[in-house]
C-alpha cells in the first residue's frame, strides 16, 4: 500500500475519533447540565420535602407510593435523590475549587522560583498523597467535627497536590518558550511573567484536570458520607443513603441501586466531559 493509500485509509478513521471526542464532549455536558439543573431545583422545590416521614408508607417500591418508593423511615426517594445532588455536587465543585486554586497557586510558584522550593513543594506533595482523604476526614473531625466543612477541606487538602503537580509541569514548559525568554529578556519580574504570560497557558490543562477531579470528588464524598464524615443528617446525602440501604438490600434493592447509578452517572459525566474538553482545547489531540 503506497504512502498515499495509507494517507486515505486514515483520514476517515480520524473523522471518526473526531467525532467520538465531540459525543463525549456533548454527552458529558448533557448528564452535567442535567444534574445541576436538578440539583438548583432541589433548593425550590422537591416532590415531598427530604426530611418529612411516612412511616405508614415505608418501603414502598417505585411506582407503589411515589415515582421512587420511600425508604426505611418513608422518605421519599426522588426527593433524597434531588437533595443528595445538591449537597454531593456544591460539596464536590467547593472542594475542587479550594484545592484547584491553591495547587495551582503552588505549582506556579516552584516553576517560578525552582531549586529547594520546588524541591520541597514536592516532598510535600509526596507526603500528602501517603495521606487518603477519608483519613484526612478522619483526623479534621477530631478537631473540626464531622460535616460539610469537613469533608470540603478533607477532599480539597487530597486535591492540593494534584493540581501542584500538573501546574508545575506545565508551568516549567511554559517558562521554556520563546515568548517567556523574550520577556525575561526585555527586564519583566518573575511575577508578572507569571501572571500575564505562563498562567493564561496552563489554564486549559487545569481546567481539564479540574474537570476530572470532580468525578473523583464526587466518589470522594459518598464515601466519606458512607462513613458518616460528611454532611449530618437529616440533610440526605447519596453515600449515606447507600449506607443506610444495606440493611435492607434484599427487601428493597432500590435504595442502593438508585443512589449508586446517580454516583455512577456523575462521574461517568465529568469524566466524559473532561475527555472531551481535554481533545478541544489541547491543539496536539485536535491535529490528530
């Protein structure tokens, strides 16, 4: 087959991953918008309110007694579903913003400075990566007690050296260009080239591995929820939920199915929608 056969065999194939990037894209940012969408609705309004209980009505199938049944206690199910989104999702987006920026903030600032700074940026990183955020959670409750602040910094503390590590990496490409050696040249500060220059071209990647994170922040506080580390009750939760469904997983699977698939569902949707933002806004992956 000759250079030009192999070049035509080629180029429908890439239209097509070109096109799965985009589905992932569109589909991710379909689930997302639909969980926030239903997440600032649960603020407003909910079938029943969260909390009330209906105890003659406890354990009622979908469809038996509400769309989604009632739980142990006769709450009902659709109601916790819309409230857990809320606290998972403006706990997960806190956390991730808190880490997000202080990790960046670091990362910048040891490609900036380099040597013994970036040095010890790391070992800190190193150390706190030995540490999983349900253990963080753990020792902030000690002191902190157990609730949203609580898992927001525990999960935010986890997101610190992520985001250090992709900003520096980053960062120390963007100080290698020729714009960056250009602005150096003509006397500008370390400060201002970071800030006007490095920051603006790292910020795609750091969009892109925030997106990502939220997926696992979100895995991050079910389980800290599960735990009982996160948001107390009566404010349902989806972890909780899951924790509260396995006494009675035989008697109604629907209490653990439902609030799994949502979690499943989150995370297939951030993760999808940080692939497909990671293909459009890195020029290498759009070349292919």
């Amino acid at each position: 087959m000759s250079v030009t056969d192999s070049a035509t065999v080629a180029r429908p194939l890439r239209s097509r991953f070109r096109g799965l990037r985009r589905a992932n894209l569109i589909l991710g940012a379909i689930i997302i918008l639909a969980l926030v969408g239903i997440a600032i609705l649960s603020l407003f309004w909910t079938p029943v309110p969260p909390a009330k209980m209906q105890i003659t009505h406890k354990l009622q199938p979908p469809f038996g007694f509400g769309l989604l049944g009632t739980d142990q206690l006769g709450h009902d199910v659709l109601s916790m579903l819309m409230a857990g989104c809320w606290n998972s999702l403006s706990i997960s987006v806190s956390a991730v913003a808190i880490g997000g920026t202080l990790g960046t903030i670091i990362g910048i600032t040891a490609a900036a400075r380099r040597g013994i700074f970036e040095a010890l940026i790391m070992r800190a990183c190193d150390v706190i990566f030995a540490l999983p955020p349900i253990l963080s959670a753990m020792i902030l409750g000690a002191f902190l007690g157990t609730g949203r602040t609580t898992a927001i910094l525990a999960i935010a503390v986890f997101m610190v050296p992520v985001f250090a590590r992709v900003a520096l990496g980053s960062a120390l490409q963007a100080w290698s260009r020729d714009y960056v050696l250009a602005a150096r040249a003509i006397g500008n500060t370390q400060l201002s080239i970071t800030v006007r220059h490095v920051l603006p071209n790292i910020m795609s990647g750091i969009i892109v591995q925030a997106t990502i994170q939220l997926g696992l922040a979100i895995l991050t506080e079910a389980g800290l929820a599960f735990l009982g580390l996160s948001v107390p009750p009566p404010e349902p939760t989806w972890g909780r939920m899951l924790a509260d469904a396995q006494t009675y997983f035989h008697a109604a699977p629907w209490l653990a199915l439902l609030p799994g698939l949502a979690i499943a569902l989150s995370v297939l949707g951030f993760n999808l929608l940080g692939d497909g933002l990671r293909d459009l806004l890195d020029p290498r992956e759009a070349a292919r």
